[in-house]
C-alpha cells in the first residue's frame, strides 16, 4: 500500500472511531425516541427535504407509494411532520418537520456537537487550526459531491 493509502485509512479509521463514539454518546436521546425505524428515517429525510412530496419520500426511502403514504400518515400521526397542500397542485400534499419533529432531530445533532467542541477543546491551537483547514477542504468535497449528485438528478427528472 502507497503512503497516500495508509493515510486515507487512517483518516477513515479515526473519523469511524468518532462516529462510533457519537453514536454511543447519542443512544439514551435514540433510546427515548418512540418510533420505528422507518419512521425514524422518514422524519430525517423529511427533515433534510421539507416541502417534498409523499412519492418523493418513497424515493429516497426506496419503498413504494402505498408504503410511503402509510409510513408518512404515521410520522403525521405522532405530531412530527406536518402535510400542507401543494399551491402548485391542490391533489398534492408537501411534507414538513413541525416544530415537534424539528426538536427530535434537534436534540440528537445537538448532542454530537456539544461531544465534538469538547473533543476539539483538548486541541491545542495549532493542531485545531490544521483539523480546521482539513475538515475545511473535506467539507468542500462534501459540498462539490452533493452539488453534483444535485445536477445528475436534475437531469434523469
């Protein structure tokens, strides 16, 4: 393995350990949460796409329309998401996080950046600084990926 390899691994390998971490910091907030897992995924997804339709929830669910129509009436059920009829086709409903919805999805992100600026504390200036420039110059990769996924969707519509 070339040296460039060894340190994508480690940089993986870290950013795994982190996540792991993150994840068991946030269980007791995972733990409260009474919903299913599907309903757990429809309200990111929602939270991630407000306004979007229950046909386009099956897509990025990747479950049918039926399946999508009773998974979000469940999400609307718990007071989570909220339907709105689309201005632009009145046959159409848009979902949206209510307030409710928005304070789950709250506490759990809530509770990884708290954990993360502790961690990040321990760091003395300089090594913050650099962990800065690379997360920095990753988070435009992220950026530059989601852009083109954006436009590769756009043109399979």
């Amino acid at each position: 393995m070339d040296a460039g390899g060894a340190i994508l691994d480690a940089v993986a390998g870290d950013l795994a350990t982190i996540y792991r971490r993150l994840q068991e910091l946030t269980m007791p907030v995972w733990l409260r949460l009474d919903l299913s897992m599907a309903q757990f995924r429809a309200l990111v997804v929602i939270g991630h796409h407000p306004g979007m339709t229950v046909g386009e929830l099956g897509t990025k669910l990747a479950i049918g329309q039926s399946a999508s129509s009773f998974l979000s009436d469940a999400v609307v059920r718990r007071g989570l998401v909220g339907r709105t009829e689309d201005p632009a086709d009145r046959r159409r409903a848009l979902l949206s996080c209510t307030p409710a919805g928005e304070a789950q999805l709250a506490e759990l992100r809530q509770g990884n950046q708290q954990a993360l600026k502790e961690w990040l504390r321990t760091l003395d200036e300089d090594r913050l600084r650099a962990m800065a420039d690379g997360l920095a110059a990753v988070a435009e990769a992220a950026r530059q990926s989601e852009a083109s996924e954006r436009k590769a969707s756009e043109t399979t519509r």
